[in-house]
C-alpha cells in the first residue's frame, strides 16, 4: 500500500509540473474540441483543369441555313442499316425526344452487374476456412514472505505457448451451421514442463423455426435471380424505344426532305412569276400590282423554305443522335427506304395477348409481384420464435514432458457432447406481425399496379390504333388533295397564260400545290410510325426486326489466380443486328412520293402578245 501512495504522488508531482511550465492555471480547463480530432469544416473543390480531359473526336462544324454546306458526299442510309448502327453504338441506350436524344439511364452494363448479386447470395453457403495462430508469452509477478520480516520475495513464473485454431465451417440449404474444428496449443512453462493440448469437435446448430427452412434460405438467391431478370428486361425496353425511335427519326427526316423539295418548287415558280411580271411591267403591259404581289409571295416562300431546310438539318442532327453519330461526319445522310402505303387490319384480342405475355413493362410488373412472394415467405419465417438445435462432440488429447523427462501421451480417451434446444421469443412478436402485415399490403399494392399496367396497356394499344387509322386516312385525303391541286394549279397557270385570270389565283393554286405535297409526306411518315408505335406498344418491335441479346465474356481471375484463367463471366449484354424488313430503294426515298416539277411547264411558254388591259381605278382610292 506504501509502494502504491508513493506512486501516486510522484505521478501528481509531474502532472502538476506540466501544467505550470505550460503556465495554464489551475481553474482554466482546456475545451473538448481541441480535445478530439479536428473534422471536415471546408469544402474543398480542385480546379477543372486538375480533373482528367476526354479525348474529342475531330467532328467537323455543323451545317446550317446560312452555311448548308451542299457540296457534302451524300450517304445513301437504308432503314435497316439505320437501325443496325444504332444496336451497334447502344452501349448506353438513347431514345429520341423531338429534336434530341438522351439517355435512358440504362446501359449493356446494367444487366451484368445485376447478375453478380447471384454469386453473392451463393455465397452464404459456401464453406469457410479459418485458420488462427497466436504466439503468447506471459510472465507473471508473484511474492512469498520472507523468514526476515522486513523482507518480502519477489519471483516470477513465465509460460509460452502457440496456439493454433483452425475452423471449417459451412451454412447448409436448411439454414443450418456445421463446423469442424481442430485446436492444438502447446505450452511450455519454466523450468522445463512442456504440454499440448489438443481437441477436435463437431457443431452443428439448426434453426427449426425462425432462419430455418429450404423456402425461407433459398429466398435471397431467389430476389437475386428475379432482379436479373428485371434488369434484363429493363434493359429490353429502352432497346426497343431506342429502335422505335430510330424509325421515327427515319421517316421524319424523309418527311422533312420532301417538304423542302416542295417549298423549293413554291420558290421556283414564284420566282418564275416574279420575273414574268417584272418583264410584263417594264414593256408597259401589266400593272404594277401583279409585281408587287409576286414579290410578296416570292418572299413567303423563301421564309418557308428556309424553314424547312432547317427542319431537315436538324432532323439528319437528331436522327444521327439517336444513332450515336457525330453531329456532322462530312457526308450527308440520305433516307432509300420508301415509306409503306398499305393499310392493315389487326387483331385486336391478339394484339392485347401480345401486350400481356410480351410488353417488357407488365413482364417487370409480374416479376415484382414475384419477388413480393418470396419475401413473404421470408416475412413468415421472421415472424417465428427462435428454436435452435444444438449438438457437438468433442475429443481432447493431452501429451507432455513431465520436469522428470517423463513423457505422457493421450487422445480420444476423453471427449465431451452437448445437446441442447435453445428458445427465445419477443413476448408479442409485435415486429414480426408488422412486418408480415406490411409485406402482404405490399403484395395487395403491387398486384393492383398489374392490373393497372395491363389496363394502361389497352387504352394506349387503342390510342396507337386510332392514331393509326387517323394518319392512314388523313394521308389518303392528303394525296387526294394533292392530285386536286396539281389539276387547280395546271387549270390556274392555263387560265393565266390564255389572260382569262388574275395572277393571285396562281399564286394561291402554288401555295396550296406545296402544302398538299408536305401535308401527304408529313402524313404517310406519321401513319409508318405508328405502325412502328403499335409493335413497340404490343412489345413485339424487337421480334418483328430480328433482334436478339447475346452476352458478351470476359475473363476473370477468381480464387484461384492463374489456375482460373479461361472461366468466362458476361461483360454486357449486348443487342445483335437485326434482319432486314425494309425495302431498299436505289434513289432518295422522297422520290417515292412521283415528285413531278410543274415550273417546267410554265417554262415552255411564252408571255401573251397581247398588253393585259389596266386594272379598273378604284373610286375610294386617294389622289
């Protein structure tokens, strides 16, 4: 007790010490934080410039109305081959959105990496090893009484040993735990007695109500593979709006390249015009206002035609997109597939078979409401009380070298085992209940989305369907209206020639000419695709184009090291190139529309002989 004070106040006596040569009085105490470490109080943030750079490809400058850079190599591009590079360049999956794409947030990745959570599940039941080596000395102080009584005896005894422990354990499909153990630790004391002990035992622990089971363990390999499957078909659905927009962006552009030829013919003639006017008005036999009003259409045709130029530029600029093009590659996309005139007739009762067993959207649906189930079966173990079986054997050995050299030698004469059944139960099982409650409101919810999904389905086959026949028909009048105002504006230039009309007549028989000729085009590009919205709603537009995934294998090196080397795992899981289904024309695909240019009919004529008679003067005009 003496020993242990004057420790004590020597330990004060230097404490006290510090605190004056660090002149901190008595009552001032240091504050806590300067006490713990010091955090994260400033946000740092690196220049740009210290981040990695991206290499840019050499893209050329865009081209535009004011530089449409015409003398460009034209790329004769099918539809088929416009959908064959962009399953090729789909790495990450664009769909198109108007006049851009984007990305759909789902890559050829995606799948792959889902798949893993397999092996990691799998994982539980995999046998482990573990092995434990420890090296311990330990000398510990003791004291005896001396015969002097003023004197007492210090000693000391010290042992070493090693000590090794290894463990091979392993969770069976039932939820059990079975390990094999082995421990052997030698000890050596001083001075000279040497022991091993050594034991082997089994274990083996079985849940019977909670965490046991075949159903209630094979649960999360279940969820795993379910989630593979869901990202699979993910994946499959913003494939299959990245071919439909494809073809919308397709036949939009021939759309677009149609109704630039047409607002070109509408400048030609009235230009045409313009010059026949001013040539009439300077040998003094036309009015002045046949001139002007020819000048003026001239101007809105120009107005339009720029922007329908620019229409197709950005057009080509967002059908390139979606393909994972550049903005511009020096060639100039130029659509050969004609587009479809034919009318069809579906099934509908089969269409909305197709949308139920096909459409990505409802399959994902389902196997939601698959994986609710295998959670409720995992719910239901849950909500069990905690009965395990407990049983272990055990065999003990001992061998020596007794202080005299004497040796002792024992094993398997004395072995241990233990049978047990152990219980444990939160009274109530409040948190059990709550959670099988929640999972079976869960199951009622998502079961009602199902139906939603597939009634979402119906209402937008029948929209598609409409649209379908809306666009159908609406190009059928719109190329009757076209071969209507090609007779109006033969009848009209006629009449002009011959000086029995007014030039505002042929004027108004141009402009209706030219907005037949885009109506008809803009038409017949809406009604093919949707024919390509009805596949894609049915869930079959990847089926009808000949699209299949093929995963692609990468090596990997597993536990073994170079000895696993060849063990192939996918990498992505990648869209193949489709088969051919559109026609392939040898011409522009606008052409298919018999694009004929009446300007050269008025060519060929001659202005009259005769001067046209004045205007008659208009009273109210002012002098």
């Amino acid at each position: 007790m003496r020993s242990i004070l004057r420790y004590l106040t020597v330990a004060f006596a230097a404490i006290a010490s510090l605190l004056a040569s660090a002149r901190i009085a008595p009552a001032q105490y240091l504050p806590l934080s300067r006490l713990l470490p010091p955090g994260q109080s400033t946000i740092q943030v690196r220049d740009p410039s210290q981040l990695p750079r991206l290499s840019i490809a050499d893209i050329p400058p865009p081209a535009t109305v004011f530089q449409p850079q015409a003398d460009l190599p034209e790329r004769y591009l099918s539809l088929d081959e416009a959908i064959r590079i962009g399953l090729a360049n789909s790495q990450v999956v664009r769909i198109l959105g108007g006049l851009t794409a984007a990305s759909s947030g789902r890559t050829v990745y995606d799948p792959a990496i889902v798949n893993n959570q397999i092996d990691e599940q799998l994982s539980r039941f995999d046998p482990t090893l573990a092995i434990d080596n420890t090296w311990n000395r330990r000398e510990t102080p003791g004291f005896v009484f001396d015969p002097d009584p003023d004197r007492w005896l210090l000693f000391g005894s010290r042992r070493d040993d090693y000590r090794f422990d290894m463990g091979l354990s392993k969770v069976t499909a039932s939820g059990g735990t079975a390990r094999m153990g082995v421990l052997a630790n030698p000890l050596r004391d001083r001075p000279g007695f040497r022991q091993t002990p050594s034991a082997l035992d089994l274990t083996y622990v079985q849940p019977l109500l909670r965490g046991g089971g075949w159903a209630a363990n094979r649960v999360p390999i279940v969820l795993a593979r379910i989630d593979a499957e869901r990202s699979y078909f993910q994946l499959k659905d913003s494939v299959q709006e990245l071919v439909r927009g494809v073809i919308e962006g397709y036949w939009a552009l021939v759309a677009a390249r149609t109704d630039v030829w047409a607002r070109q013919r509408q400048v030609e003639q009235a230009q045409f015009a313009l010059d026949r006017a001013q040539a009439a008005l300077d040998v003094r036999i036309a009015d002045a206002s046949v001139a002007a009003q020819a000048r003026v259409s001239l101007l809105n045709f120009r107005t339009s035609l720029v922007a329908a130029e620019n229409a197709v530029l950005d057009r080509e600029a967002a059908l390139r997109n979606v393909l994972g093009l550049p903005p511009m590659d020096g060639q100039r996309i130029v659509p050969i597939s004609p587009p479809t005139t034919q009318r069809r007739n579906f099934d509908w009762t089969a269409l909305l078979e197709l949308a139920e067993q096909r459409r990505p959207d409802l399959i994902e649906l389902k196997l939601i409401l698959e994986a609710d189930q295998q959670a409720l079966l995992l719910a239901r173990n849950e909500a069990y009380p905690q009965l395990d079986a407990v049983g272990r054997y055990r065999w003990n050995g001992l061998e020596g070298t007794l202080p005299d050299g004497s040796n002792l030698r024992s094993f398997g004469d004395f072995n241990d085992w233990t049978l047990g059944v152990n219980f444990s139960v939160p009274l109530g099982l409040r948190r059990g209940r709550a959670a099988l409650r929640s999972q079976e409101l869960l199951i009622a919810r998502d079961r009602v989305n199902l139906q939603q999904g597939l009634h979402a389905a119906a209402h937008q086959l029948a929209l598609t369907l409409r649209n379908l026949e809306r666009t159908w028909e609406q190009y059928d009048l719109a190329r009757q209206t076209r071969d209507a105002a090609g007779l109006n504006l033969n009848l009209q230039v006629e009449n002009y020639l011959a000086g029995r009309v007014q030039f505002i007549n042929v004027l108004l028989a141009i402009n209706d000419w030219g907005n037949a000729i885009g109506s008809e085009a803009q038409f017949l590009a809406s009604f093919n695709v949707e024919l390509a919205n009805l596949e894609r709603q049915s869930g079959m537009i990847l089926e009808t184009h000949g699209v299949r995934f093929y995963e692609e294998p990468f090596c990997t090196l597993g536990p073994l090291g170079e000895l696993g080397r060849g063990r192939e795992f996918p990498a992505s899981l990648r869209p193949g190139a489709n088969a051919d289904r559109y026609p392939e024309g040898q011409r522009p695909a606008e052409e298919a529309f018999d694009l004929q240019n009446p300007v050269d009919r008025l060519n060929r004529h001659q202005p009259p002989a005769e001067p046209l008679e004045p205007p008659p003067p208009n009273p109210s005009a002012p002098r």
